[in-house]
C-alpha cells in the first residue's frame, strides 16, 4: 500500500500524539522481506539503537522509502503495520498494477539489503485522552488495513475496557492481507474485537458481507454492526471513493467530523504523480520573477523563479536545498508541508490539509505556486 497520510488534527492528544521531528532519511538494513498474500509483503527494517529516537512512531505513521531503480529516484510512502517494537519497524507494500517501486519490493527487494527510511510521519492515529471504555472503528480495503493493523493492536492493548470494530473489505479470501494476525488477535480479544471480512467477488453467508460496499450496504452497517452513537472515534482507509463514501454517509447520519480520521493510498486521479526533484529552471533577461524564501532547520534560503515556469515553491526550494523534505510531490502526503509566512499561493491539489491547518496557514509546498512577487515559507514551524 502506498499510505498517503490525511488524518484530522485534532489537537491534545497525550496518549498516542505524534512526535514532531524534521523529515529527514537515514539508511537501514532489510531485516526481513515476508510473503504476506500472492502481491504483498511485509518488509522489515532493523533500527540500530543510536537511531531509536528517530525511529520513535505511535500507530497509523508511515515511512517514506527512497530507492533507486533503472536510474531513477523514487519515493513511496508506506504505512506502519506493527505495534511500537524496540529496534525494528515494518511496512506492508502491495504490489500495484504498473508501480515500479512496489513490483520492485515484492520481486526484487531481500533480507540484507539497506534502503533510505525516512523518519516516521504523519497524523493517522487516536485522538482520544484516553482509551478506557472506548470503542474506535475501523473501515479498510485491501491494502488500507495496514495502518489499522497497528492501531487495532494498541487501542486493545492499552485498555481492559476499550473496543475495536474492524469491517475489512477485499475481493476474495486470498487478497486478504495479514489473515492470520487478525485471526489471532481475535482470538486474544474475543469480548473485544468484532471483525467483518467484506467479500466483493466471492459469496458469503451473509448479504451484509458479499459484495461491494456502496452506500445502500454501509447504511445497513450503521443501522446493525456498526451504530454511530457508540462509537468514540472512526478511522477510514482506502481508495478515495470508498473514503469519500463512508466520509459523506458519516456526515449525513451525524457523526462529527471531529471523530473521523481518514488516511487515503489512490486519489482515485488518473494522473500518475512524478515528485519533483529540482528540475532546472531557467531565468532569461527580462523575465518577470517571484522570489521564494524559505527556512529549514535554522537556515534561510533564497531563490528566484520565472513566473512563466509555474514551478512549485518545492521545485523551486529543492534547486538550492536538495535536502528539503517531500515523498509523494503529488499534494497527497503531507511530508512537504510549510507554514506560510509572508505573500500569497495557490494549491493545485491538496489531500493532505485539514480546513484548520489551511486556516493556520500551512500549505503543501509541492503544490504551492507563488501569486504575489515575494513568498516566504517555513518549514521548521
């Protein structure tokens, strides 16, 4: 899965609040390569003690990795699939029709090998002070369950009282990813856990689990296994149209958008994202220019670009810093995110922002385009 982090940001978290720390990638060996279905596999990293602290993560984070492969650098973002385990971190990576990154990490990729990690990011996880007496749902397709393989784990661990609902959707019983794991934590929290495997190709017993889940089928959910008013906190992830589906019913019957956190791996955009990596730009006598500044760690930097290159304040940034941070350059990860300081910009896409960080004045530099002659950003805030 390529787990493109969008959750909420609620803010006061004290149980499981994510570490701010700079984006940065430090190189780890390949502990274990797992075969997970006939497309998938679970890939795990080993964290030497000296990178423990960077390596900190709460469940729903992701990984941006960095490989070079037919020359190309490329950068994919992946979810977290284990609870917190000192000395190791694993991701799940689903084999996508035409990804070079993830045909590459299920054919190609070995125990031994070492691979660019970035340092965990992202928002995907509990909000909630507490977990005591509380009930979260889950909502995933395929390879959407990797984020909320972690966080099932440590809502049921961190609580005698807490509650887990898991609806798991796949099209037939063999793309189901981490079949086992979820059969055994079942088994360890019988009372506690209620898991619905949602078959889209193959027959079930029951009509609520065969089939597609569209919104005739999610409605029935929420008036039988799933009932809004005892549920303390939502998670979604998947397409974008099963994410949007279940976003806009959740709406429709009540549920604040406060309690639901989502996390999307496609856009449901045809548009395959090619990040940006400081392509030349150049600057002819006479071209009217924006000047950007920009901040990281501690240093600012200033850089000129034509105002008919178009270019993103992150192209832009990334020609006299290559270190500036990005994974996805499609507007869909967050990693890129900057406060803007001073000028105005517009987004091209944004997947990545809540309405209150917009409103705080973060952007996706990936996506920014500067309309005023100076823009300032910052990306240490």
């Amino acid at each position: 899965m390529t787990a493109i982090n969008l959750g909420s940001t609620n803010q006061g978290a004290t149980t499981l609040a994510p570490t701010k720390r700079r984006a940065r990638f430090h190189t780890l060996e390949v502990a274990e390569v797992r075969p997970l279905t006939a497309e998938s596999v679970e890939v795990t990293f080993t964290v030497p003690r000296k990178l423990e602290g960077e390596f900190d993560y709460v469940p729903g984070q992701h990984l941006a990795l960095r490989a070079t492969i037919d020359g190309h650098e490329l950068r994919r973002s992946y979810s977290i699939c284990r609870p917190a385990t000192r000395g190791s971190i694993s991701v799940a990576i689903k084999r996508d029709l035409g990804g070079a990154f993830s045909t590459w990490a299920n054919s190609e990729l070995h125990a031994g090998d070492r691979l660019d990690v970035m340092s965990p990011q992202g928002t995907f996880t509990t909000a909630l002070h507490s977990l005591d007496d509380k009930h979260v749902v889950g909502i995933a397709a395929g390879s959407g369950i990797t984020p909320l393989m972690a966080l099932a784990h440590t809502v049921l661990a961190a609580s005698a009282s807490s509650r887990f609902t898991l609806v798991y959707t796949n099209r037939t019983a063999l793309d189901v990813m981490f079949l086992d794991e979820l059969a055994e934590l079942k088994d360890r929290y019988p009372a506690r856990l209620a898991l619905y495997h949602v078959l889209s190709r193959e027959q079930r017993s029951s009509s609520l689990l065969s089939g597609r889940i569209d919104e005739e089928k999610l409605r029935r959910m929420l008036d039988t296994i799933l009932r809004p008013g005892t549920i303390d906190e939502w998670f979604l992830c998947g397409p974008f149209e099963l994410v949007q589906l279940c976003r806009d019913t959740l709406d429709d019957v009540g549920v604040a958008r406060s309690h639901v956190r989502f996390e999307l791996f496609t856009t449901g955009e045809p548009t395959t994202f090619t990040p940006d990596s400081g392509r030349p730009v150049l600057v002819s006598a006479g071209d009217k220019t924006f000047e950007i500044e920009f901040t990281l760690d501690g240093q600012t930097a200033t850089v000129t670009t034509p105002v008919n290159a178009k270019e993103s304040i992150l192209n832009a940034a990334l020609r006299v810093r290559p270190d500036v941070p990005f994974a996805c350059a499609g507007g869909v990860c967050g990693t890129c995110r900057a406060k803007l300081v001073t000028g105005d910009v517009t987004m091209t896409e944004n997947y990545a922002l809540e309405p209150d960080e917009i409103a705080r004045g973060y952007v996706l530099t990936c996506q920014s385009h500067p309309t005023t002659e100076k823009v300032s950003v910052n990306y240490d805030v």
